[in-house]
C-alpha cells in the first residue's frame, strides 16, 4: 500500500518530464550564434560608447582646426559615422559640410558634401529629397575620382527605396528603381577595381539576382572570411549569405548567417540593419517568441535611436504580432504554472498523507514489538514458573522417595503405612509455593485479571488485594476458569481443595456479580 502511493509521485514527475522532452529545441535554431548575439546586445552600451568616443574626438579635432579643408573633411567624417548610427546627426554634419564646402568655394568638397546627405536622407527615408539631390548632382560636372562615389551612392538610394516599398516591389515604379539600381551597379562596377569590397559585395548581390546562388555563396563566404566581424560590411556580408541560403532552402544556414549579420550590426553600431528584424520574425514564425519578443524590441529601439523612420516603420509592424503572441504565451505560461502549482499541492497533500500514513505504521509495528516484547517476556516468565513449579515437584517426590526408602530399609513398614493414612506425607509448603508459582504465571499473562473481574461484580463487593501477586482462592479458581478449566472436580483436583469448597467460592462469587447469568461467560472472554 506504502509502495503504490509513493510510487504516484514517480509516476507524474515521469509524465511531465516525457511531455517537456517533446518540446525540445529544433535542429533548425543555431543555438551558439544567437547566443553570441544575445551576449553583443548585452554588451550593446560598451560598442556604443565606443563609437561615441571615436566620434567625440572627431569634434574635438574638427572645432579646434583653424585649416578650414581639415575643418571640411572632419565635418565630413562625423557624417560618415554617424551615418548607421544617427541619420539626423548624418544629416545635420553633411549639412554642416555642404556648407564648409561652400565657404571653401571647393567643386569637389560640394559634391562630396551632397553625396554623403543624400546618403544620410535615403538612410532616414526622406526619398523625395534625397533624388531630387542626386538628379542635382548628375547636372554637375563630376571629376573622375568622385564617379565611383556618386555610382555608389546611386545603389544605396535605389536599395534604401526598393526597401521602402514593402508590398508594393512588384509595382511599374519598383521595377523602375530596380531597372535604375541594375544600371548604377553596373556602371559602378565599370569604376572599381575588382578587389574592392564594394565591389565584390555588388558582384554577389548581381549573381544573386541572376540565380547563380552557388557562385555567389562561395563568393560571399571567401569575403565573409576577410573581415572583422566588428566591420559592417561583415554584418552587410552575413546578410547576402542568409539571403542566398534563403533561396537555396538551407534553413538552418540561412538563421545562423541573419544571427551572424545582426552581431556584426550590434558590434559595429549598425543601429538600422534588417538582419535582426528578420531574424525576430523567423524565430517568431517557428514559435521561439523569447528570443523573438528581446530582439525585435531591441531592434525597434534601436532604430527609433537612429532616427531611421523607414525602418522603425518596418519594424513597428511585425511589433504588434510578436508582442500578442508573446503575450499569448506568458498567459499559457501563467495557466502552466498554476497547473503546477496545482499539480505540487496535490503531491504535497499526498506526500503529507504518506507520511501520515507511514507513522501510524510506523507507530503500530512499534506497538506490535512492544506487545511481542511483552508476551515474549510473559512467555519466558511462563516457562521459567513452569520449570520452577516442576522443580518443586520434583524435590518434593525426591524427598518422599527418601523418606520411602529409610523406612523400608529400616524395616518400619508398618509406621510409613500409618504416615500415608495420615497424610503426613503431604507438603502444606508444597500447596503453598504451587500457588504462588501458578499466582505469579497467571497475573504476568493477565495483569489486569482482577480490574477486569472487580468490573463484574457490583460496587459495594470489590475486591482489593493485600498483596498484589498472590490471589484470593475465589480468584485462583476463576483464574482456571480464565484458562478454560470450568470443570470444578478438575479445579479441586488441581488446587487440593474439596469439591463443595469449589463450588461455594464459584457460588458467592456469582452472587456478588451483577450479571450472575453470565459471570462466568464474561470471565471466559476477557482479552478477547
């Protein structure tokens, strides 16, 4: 019965514990990288102030300069930097250049100073302007070393609006932008030697849209090996290989590569990547919502941090689906843990009740030894009062045997024979020690004999005991009947009384009772 409860316990924590092996993580989720990346998020704050460093010693250099082409170029640089981190801050320092360039009345410094703006705007989705800048640009005379910087900032406007579009990328205009983007990549290309990033990054991104998806993974993991991973063109890289793994159905590949991108992004302040948007909604798509709750909220932060509105816009979007599942999942969790709760009180409640269970047992085999103990005493003290009582006899016979043979070898036959019929050869001192043995055995068997007989018999007729191991005759004689001998010859015969003496004392005892019926039957069950 002990068993079969405790084993209950056993038998749930065994259920729930098949249940939760079933639940356990796909082979799809790259566990290492997106540990790697919750790890960079966690130390976002020192990447940032890293860059904020680099950029505050810009400042620093370009206030203090008194050359005013330093001062220009300075200016021109904190743009740059700033121009994956905080697209208004990009935008204020290209003005802020522009306007250095014209007070330098330098062709070039003006030129340059507007690309870098158009970077900036494309990058916080302000398009209108940002094309009508560049068509600006196109009517003025471009020297040769700005042509690969013009063509480049040409692909990363029509990226910025090809990635604006949303739904509609298959509409007339999308095909335009993307017609124009071909155009700019391929006349880009035509300016940068083959062994520029840029250039090998466009070259993947051509194989990619021409379907050579082999080429261009080989290509993108021989790049992907050249640079830091702090570098956001590494991050940029990454991207392209989750894009080509994407379409070549690797799955697996294809989230460690966006996990591997939006490390890269984390590390090198790249605040409006779309590698960790992307990764938040596979993982939400594939019910990893923890992971998919913490990095698309961190990915909305940082690009409402950025100034970016194109891709806080993205973002806000897949926020809301995320969030009520997530939220969906912390109810079912809710409901789990009161299951839990519930399932817990319940063991608790049983373990309780074993416990309870197992002390009364516990309890009553101690009482059982106890008793055992006892009747194993009573039992020891009944032998040894038999053996005594035996003893008695047999000293006793030895000594009349003695007696027997003097008088016989003395030739006193005559005496002896007078002696038997006087009964002098019986021992009043034996009588005596066979009632105390038998006194002693019975009351260790029956201690509480004489409560339980003083319980039958009426008040003013108890009896009370001088000495609380020797019997009263009425007692002894009710003690054989206790034992099963009710026959009174037989009860003479053993204790040397009369007959009419047994019967008086069974007699007045009855009388004294208050059931007198069934004194006797009431004796006979005591103890049972």
């Amino acid at each position: 019965m002990t068993r079969r409860i405790l084993l209950i316990p056993v038998l749930i924590a065994t259920f729930f514990l098949g249940t939760a092996s079933a639940y356990a993580d796909s082979d799809k989720i790259p566990r290492k990288e997106l540990d790697e990346l919750t790890t960079a998020i966690d130390n976002s704050v020192f990447y940032r102030n890293k860059q904020f460093h680099k950029l505050d010693s810009l400042k620093k250099i370009a206030r203090s300069a008194t050359d005013k082409n330093l001062k220009w170029r300075k200016t021109l640089d904190i743009s740059e930097e700033y121009g994956l981190l905080n697209t208004d801050s990009a935008i204020y320092y290209a003005e802020a250049a522009y306007r250095l360039a014209g007070e330098n009345n330098d062709h070039e410094q003006t030129i340059e100073s507007m690309l870098s703006l158009i970077d900036a705007l494309s990058r916080a989705g302000i398009f209108t302007v940002a094309k009508s800048n560049y068509e600006t640009v196109a009517r003025w005379n471009i020297p040769d070393r700005l042509k690969t910087r013009y063509w480049r900032t040409g692909t990363i406007l029509c990226s910025n609006m090809l990635a604006g579009m949303g739904a509609d990328h298959e509409s007339s205009y999308a095909q335009e932008v993307r017609r124009t983007y071909k155009s700019y990549c391929d006349s880009l290309l035509a300016y940068l030697p083959k062994t520029d990033i840029f250039y090998r990054q466009l070259a993947i991104d051509k194989m990619i849209g021409a379907g050579q998806y082999a080429e261009a993974r080989k290509s993108a993991e021989e790049l992907l090996a050249e640079l830091p991973e702090d570098d956001r063109r590494y991050g940029q890289t990454a991207l392209f290989l989750a894009m080509i793994c994407s379409y070549q159905n690797d799955e697996k590949s294809y989230v460690s590569y966006l996990s591997r991108s939006a490390t890269s992004d984390v590390k090198a302040c790249v605040l409006d990547g779309m590698a960790l948007p992307s990764l938040a909604n596979w993982l939400y798509e594939n019910g990893e919502l923890d992971d998919a709750y913490r990095y698309v909220n961190y990915a909305l932060e940082e690009a409402t941090s950025s100034s970016s509105k194109m891709r806080t816009f993205d973002i806000a979007q897949l926020v809301p689906y995320i969030e009520n599942a997530y939220k969906k999942k912390i109810a079912a969790s809710h409901r789990q843990l009161m299951g839990g709760l519930i399932l817990v009180a319940f063991l608790l409640v049983l373990t309780i009740a074993s416990t309870i269970i197992l002390l009364r047992q516990n309890r009553r085999s101690r009482e059982a030894r106890e008793e055992l103990s006892k009747f194993a005493k009573v039992q020891e003290s009944y032998v040894g009062n038999f053996i005594a009582l035996c003893s008695n006899y047999s000293n006793r016979l030895e000594s009349v045997n003695q007696l027997v043979g003097r008088k016989l070898s003395s030739g006193q036959a005559d005496e002896l024979l007078r002696m038997v019929k006087a009964g002098k050869l019986d021992s009043t001192d034996s009588d005596e020690d066979f009632n105390k043995l038998f006194d002693r055995a019975f009351l260790d068997m029956y201690p509480n004999f004489v409560t339980n007989i003083n319980s039958l018999l009426q008040p003013d007729s108890q009896i009370e005991l001088k000495d609380e191991t020797v019997l009263t005759p009425e007692l002894r004689i009710y003690a054989f009947v206790k034992l099963g001998v009710d026959e009174s010859v037989k009860i003479a015969q053993i204790l040397r009384y009369s007959v009419s003496t047994v019967y008086a004392y069974r007699n007045r005892m009855r009388n004294r009772a208050t059931d007198r019926e069934n004194f006797e039957k009431e004796v006979n069950n005591f103890g049972r």
